[in-house]
C-alpha cells in the first residue's frame, strides 16, 4: 500500500495546561476533540493531570494526522478521532471520519504516541488509495495521483499501438 504522508509532533503539556488555565477547559475542549473523544473527556476528574495529558495526547496526534494528510485532506480537528491503548491490548488507533462529501478517501491510519515527563510525541502514517484500472482484460493497481501522473503511467504498461479513452485522460 502506499503512502499518503506521514507526520509528526511534539507538544509541552505544561503549554496546554496553561491554554485551559486562561478559559473553561471545556471550551477548548469542544473545539478539538470528536464527540466520542468529548464524552471520554468529560468522564475524567476535571482539573486533574490525566484531563490536561488527555488534551495534549488528542492535540499532538491530531497536529501529526493533519500533517500526514495535508495538501490530499484538509481535515477539521472533530473529524480525527484517536483511540489510546485498551484494557483488551489493542494498540492505539486514529480514525478521519470526513463532514463533507467531496469523494476524497485515505486508506488505514497508523499512529504510536510517546509520553515523557512533560512532551507527548507522536507519530501518525497514513495509506494512500489504489486505484484499479482495468485495460484490455488485464487490472492494474496503482496510488491516486494526478491526472498527469496516471496518463504517464497509462502510456509506460500499455503496448505502443494501443490508445485509451480520451475522456479518461480529462477527467
């Protein structure tokens, strides 16, 4: 599978523990975390240390998903959803779950997070998309890209004396 893009980031908890100490915790809150992330939230002691921890994990893996997704996806904070370590043993997941309905996907999300003292780490990869073309009988696979690209890579595994379709190439 290929890769969409991969990001990371590196937050100070202190730093988000002094962005709630200036307003409601709960206002910032509602602005960054899915609603499953939200009622989570809200279950923890309020203005205890695991509620800032659990702010800053949520806002450094969501930085890095933006980052592994960005220019292909521009996703909103409340659209990334991201799942820690469970009582089961599954590992920590991140999921986008998009609010518009523009046609663009991404493949699996793969995250790991790092706590230390007083920095989260985290490290988001995200798949790209196959395309699958069928020329001719035979399929191909290959990652979304442009236009340009895909007519490049159409004219390489297709034999000299045949065409493909116009309107393919203008779409």
């Amino acid at each position: 599978m290929p890769f969409l893009g991969i990001g990371v980031d590196l937050v100070h908890v202190p730093r988000i523990a002094a962005l709630i100490s200036r307003r409601p915790p709960q206002r910032f809150a509602s602005r960054i975390l899915s609603v499953k992330e939200l009622a989570e939230w809200k279950s923890l002691p309020p203005s205890s240390k695991s509620s800032v921890q659990f702010l800053a994990v949520r806002w450094c893996v969501k930085e890095a998903a933006y980052k592994a997704m960005y220019p292909v996806v521009k996703p909103t904070w409340k659209e990334i959803t991201y799942r820690g370590l469970t009582s089961q043993g599954h590992k920590p997941s991140i999921e986008y779950t998009s609010s518009n309905d523009d046609g663009t996907k991404i493949g699996r999300m793969h995250v790991s997070v790092s706590h230390d003292g007083d920095y989260v780490y985290s490290t988001v990869l995200v798949e790209g998309m196959l395309h699958t073309l069928h020329i001719s009988g035979r399929s191909y696979q290959r990652p979304r890209s442009s236009v340009k690209m895909t007519t490049l890579w159409l004219t390489s595994i297709l034999p000299a004396k045949m065409s493909f379709p116009k309107y393919f190439l203008e779409k």
